[in-house]
C-alpha cells in the first residue's frame, strides 16, 4: 500500500516512498527544531537526494549539481557537521526509552567533524599515534558505517587553487571520518576533503550562512565548493589526495597507538587469567586458535598467565526450539578435535559441564530477542570466575586483569601490550550506535566481580521482563549486560571496531 514516486531532476534520477517520510518537509524547521533525523529534504519543491536512505537511490548519484540540491554524500556530510551533538530525540523517544536517547544515536546527531583532521605522524616516529586512534574510535563511535581515512594529498597543490585557504599551513596527511553509505571514494576526494577545510578554515562564514537560512548555505558552498574559481580544474585534481583505510589500516594505527601508550608508563610486572568460555564450534581451526594466541595472549605480555575453558560441547537449539542455528551447520567439536588448540593454548582449568538453556517462565513468554541461552551464558561466566577465585587462593594474591573471550573469535590484529590499558576502565566494543558487545573483553580484577555477574542481578533463571518495550539496539543479552555495566558505575571504553569478528562454518 506505499506509493512510490519517481521524481526527477536536471543532475539525477531516484525514487522515493511516500508512507513514511511524507513529501514537502522544510529543512529549515528540522535544523531549528534539532529533533527529527534528516529523512527528507525538500528544497524549493524538489527533494534533495542527500537525505534519502541508501536503499531509497537508484544508482551512484552524478557530481553534477542541480540549482536546487547538493549531492547526497555532501549534503549528509554537512549535515552532521553543523548539527553534531544536538539532541534530536522527540518526547515520546525519551519517555519510551530515555536510556537509549542519552547514549544512542537516537539521542544526538554524530559529531563526524569533531572525528577529522588528526595530523597523522610518519610511521617511524613514535608519538602522535594516540590522538589519531582517539579519533579514529571517535569516528567509529559516531554512526553505523563510518569510515576514518589517512588522507595522504599535496596541501600545496590545493592551496593554489582554493583562494579561501590562502596562507594556512595544511598537513601532508590527516584523518577524515565520512559515511561509507553515502559516499564513494570519488566523492570523498572531491567533495568532502575540501569540504572539511572549508569547514575547519571558514567556519565563521558557514555558520553565518546557516543563520541566514538553507539556502544562503546552499549558495555559499556552491560558489566555494562546486562551481569554484578556476573552472578549468576538477576538485579531484585539488591536492591529488588519496584515500587509505580499512581494517589493514586500522590494525597499524591501534599498534603504533598502543606501542606508545605503553612506552610512557611504568613496565610493572602483571597477571592475567583468561577465560575462554562459549561452544568451541571453530576453535579447531588453525587461524582461530593462532590469532587468540598471537594477538591476545602473547600481545597482552603478562608476566604470569592462567587459561580457564568453560566450553560448551553440545549444539544449541533455538529459542524453543531445538533446531540448529544458521550459522552452526558443522557437527559439535569433540575434545579430541580440540588437542591442537589446547597445545597452542594450554588448559590451566577445563570444565565441560554442560549447562542448560532456560525457556518460558510459568505464565508469560519470552522476548522473541531473549535468544534462550543468556542466563547460560552468565552461567559459564560464573563457573569460569569461580575457578579465578579458586586459583587466586592458591596463589595467595589476586589476578591483575581477568580476560573473557569467546572460542569462535578470530582477532586480526594485535591489542598490544596490556600496560597501554587503564586499570580503572573495561575495555570491550561500544560503538554508540548499538548495545555493549558481550563477546569479548579486557577487565580489571576490581572490576571483574561486577562483570561476571550479571545474571544476579535479576531474573536469574528466566528470561529479562523489564527490557519489552525499551527499544535495545542488538538483543536482550547485550542490552542486559551494557544497563548492569551502567547500574554499578563501571567506566568503559571501546575497542575499535572489526579487531575481531566471530569465525563461522
């Protein structure tokens, strides 16, 4: 029953549906209002495509620009770059769901101007790298689908040809954070790395323009950024920038960032019990097992190290019901499927017992999100920290860190030394975009009792009332741990995204 309309333009063609966004909606009012997601953009009676999700476009937009819009990529960009920060949840969203609102992206529009410009330092120099990994995760913690660039360019170049930026010093290289979704690699190079240095270099003019209204915005950045001075020059030709990032990328920058937050503190001797506690579902394989090793253990180089498995060995059912999940389409692994993981990786403490799964309590029914294996889950946290304490008694003093990780996850790049780490912070995946990652995580001792109890806090045997209706991001599991984590005060920061992801048949 949604109606679809074709709407054309002199630059572009797309399509949009009428039921949800409605037609006519005055840019203007969203930004003086802060409150509504920029879905539709209507400027003088045409719909700018920049405000229109992904799924929406019909094909890569031109760069060629109408009299009315500017592109999306461009358009999406400056969006969030004058309007970072400020709240945009509507009433209701704070009254359903006020923990969301105050953490989410639901709650302020990203800050992706605040995540660019870092200068980037050569990679044989020793400092500068943490404030490049700061923004980096700050990039990552604005919205879903963000990419951090190294933009290596030739400032003089652009200089010569951008009159605005006359007589500035502009680096050699620096980080620019950009939406993948709605921006193309070409469309970055010629649109969004002159757009930032507008922005960082003119600020005063752009945000006298957005007193003025949209359309004074709109005349200014065409007059500055896209019909330009020199019409003879493309805007890919400024600066001949290029573009590196990408997990291969990110790997170098958190190593060199690590490496020089541990160089600057004391090299005081460490422990660390680890607990591998999951289904070992691919654990068998050479490359999991090999990055859990190499990237974690000898990474973190603690003086004094304990490997506590609390492993599932049985297949898992579905919430009531007892078929296979998607993703686990090989047979069980069996202990003796194991033996070359546990030479890599010995077994200080091996419990196998297996724990069951909860189901419907008398007279309600579950989430369709309580994916029947939470309290399971805590269950074995609980078990493996339990053995921590027993090995804390035999050895007469406590564990420096305890380390929970799964046996299915394949890390790609090093964490570095754990003395890069602060000891009053847990260290998990917390992008802002979705709940708290349950799958991993660098915990402080003092910090552990907390962690691994999350199952007491309510509803031990059964699955969690009180998240119906509250709008988590990712599912009840995760969105349990992140409000346990927030109820006792624990501090927490996020490691990047993609240092790992979980290895699947």
């Amino acid at each position: 029953d949604q109606e679809v309309k074709t709407q054309k333009s002199s630059s572009v063609r797309y399509e949009v549906t009428n039921s949800k966004f409605g037609m006519g909606v005055n840019l203007i009012d969203q930004l003086a209002a802060a409150k509504a997601f920029m879905d539709v953009l209507a400027v003088s009676s045409d719909i700018a495509l920049a405000a229109l999700p992904s799924r929406f476009v019909r094909g890569p937009p031109k760069l060629e620009i109408s009299n009315h819009v500017l592109p999306t990529c461009l358009n999406k960009w400056l969006y969030y770059c004058l309007m970072g920060g400020t709240p945009i949840c509507s009433e209701a969203e704070w009254a359903t769901a006020p923990g969301h609102c105050r953490r989410g992206i639901l709650g302020n529009s990203p800050r992706i101007c605040e995540a660019s410009g870092a200068r980037f330092p050569s990679v044989n120099s020793s400092q500068g790298w943490g404030e490049v990994l700061t923004q980096y995760i700050a990039c990552e913690d604005t919205i879903w689908d963000t990419r951090y660039a190294d933009v290596q360019w030739e400032p003089d170049h652009f200089l010569a040809t951008a009159h605005w930026a006359q007589g500035e010093r502009l680096p050699q290289r620096f980080g620019l954070c950009f939406m993948r979704g709605f921006c193309s690699d070409e469309e970055v190079k010629q649109l969004i790395v002159p757009a930032y240095w507008f922005y960082t270099l003119q600020r005063s003019r752009l945000h006298a323009a957005r007193v003025k209204g949209l359309t004074a915005v709109l005349e200014l950045l065409r007059a500055e950024l896209l019909l330009g001075r020199h019409p003879r020059f493309s805007y890919s030709d400024l600066g001949h920038p290029v573009l590196h990032y990408g997990n291969h990328q990110k790997a170098l920058v958190y190593g060199l960032a690590m490496r020089e937050r541990a160089g600057g503190r004391p090299n005081v001797n460490l422990s660390g019990a680890f607990c591998i506690v999951g289904l070992p579902r691919t654990f068998s394989w050479p490359e999991v097992y090999t990055s859990i090793r190499t990237n974690v253990i000898d990474a973190l180089n603690f003086q004094e190290v304990m490997h506590i498995y609390v492993l599932h060995m049985h297949r898992p059912g579905h919430i009531n019901d007892m078929s296979t999940y998607w993703f686990d389409t090989a047979g069980s692994a069996t202990l003796a499927d194991l033996m070359d993981a546990f030479g890599m990786i010995p077994p200080h403490v091996l419990v196998t017992v297996p724990i069951g799964r909860e189901g419907h309590p008398l007279g309600r029914q579950c989430n369709k999100t309580w994916w029947n294996s939470c309290n399971a889950q805590w269950r074995s946290l609980e078990m493996c920290m339990t053995q921590v304490r027993v090995l804390e008694s035999l050895r007469g003093k406590q564990f420096d860190w305890v380390v929970r990780l799964r046996p299915d996850l394949l890390f790609n790049a090093s964490l570095g030394n754990i003395r890069a780490y602060s000891p009053d912070r847990i260290y998990l995946r917390k992008p802002h975009f979705t709940d708290t990652d349950d799958r991993f995580a660098l915990v402080p001792r003092h910090m552990a009792d907390v962690y691994f109890s999350v199952r007491l806090a309510r509803a031990k045997e059964h699955c969690w009332v009180t998240s119906r209706g509250h709008y988590f991001q990712t599912g009840d599991c995760e969105y349990r741990l992140q409000e346990h984590l927030r109820h006792h005060g624990a501090l927490v920061s996020p490691l990047p995204v993609g240092l790992f992801f979980m290895a699947r048949e």
